[in-house]
C-alpha cells in the first residue's frame, strides 16, 4: 500500500472554457500524487473535465460572472472531487438513459452515465446558491 499523506487541491474560476486547461492539469497533478494507473489517471481526466463542462455551460449558462469552483481531496483510501456551480440544478432522475435505441445517436447525454461507469460513487447536492457534484474514486 502506498502511504500518502492527506491532501487539497483547490481551482476556482469564471464560467469560461478556456479554463478547461488548468483543470486537466491540476487532474493531472492529482493523479500523480495518487500515483493512479495510466488508466486511472486518464478517467479522472474525462471525469474531470465532463463535470466542469457540465458546470459552465449547464450549470451557470457559460456566464462568466458565475464561478466554478473544483476541490480534490486524497487521502489514504480515496480522492474524493467536488464541482461546485453557481446553477440552479437539475433532476438527475430525469435524465435519458443513453443506452434506449432513441438516444443512441443524440450528441450529448452520456456524461453522467460515463461518470457512474468510471467512478465509485457519485451524488448530487442541490441548494439555492448552486449544485455541487461529488464524484469518488477509491484507491484500495
């Protein structure tokens, strides 16, 4: 087992794209200090990146007076991302299975789906100053 010491990673920033950069690095960095497989490392990337897209353009409209705000948290047996948004939510019970014959070809509607299927846990938290998403990734 790898011994690492409990650690933050934090980015915050206007709702605009071309931050998506600084967040693929800071992933990077992450799973790094986790000392991920290739493999893991590169769905923490995906996953990563889908929920800070989700964030801006679903989540606060790709207005940039609207923040989001990304903390990594690792320790010993997990990292643990939280992607907070300054949006108003949505039902997560709602969403289009992308795997029903109708949806197969639609565009978007897969990155929850692909979240649930690269992570161990995720889960939603809905308040009046925005929707935080917090994903997990267990490392034993």
């Amino acid at each position: 087992m790898v011994s690492l010491k409990p650690r933050k990673f934090e980015l915050k920033f206007s709702s605009d794209i071309k931050y998506l950069e600084n967040v693929e690095k800071l992933s990077s960095k992450v799973a790094r200090y986790a000392k991920l497989t290739e493999s893991d490392s590169d769905d923490l990337g995906i996953v990563t990146t889908e929920l800070v897209n989700n964030a801006i353009h679903h989540g606060n409209n790709n207005d940039p007076d609207k923040l989001v705000h990304i903390v990594f948290t690792v320790d010993q047996e997990k990292i643990e991302l939280r992607i907070i948004d300054q949006g108003s939510g949505f039902n997560p019970d709602k969403l289009k299975d992308p795997l029903a014959p109708e949806n197969l070809l639609n565009e978007s509607g897969r990155g929850i789906f692909l979240i649930r299927n690269l992570m161990d846990g995720l889960e939603f938290k809905f308040s009046d100053t925005g929707t935080e998403t917090i994903v997990t990734k267990n490392l034993q």
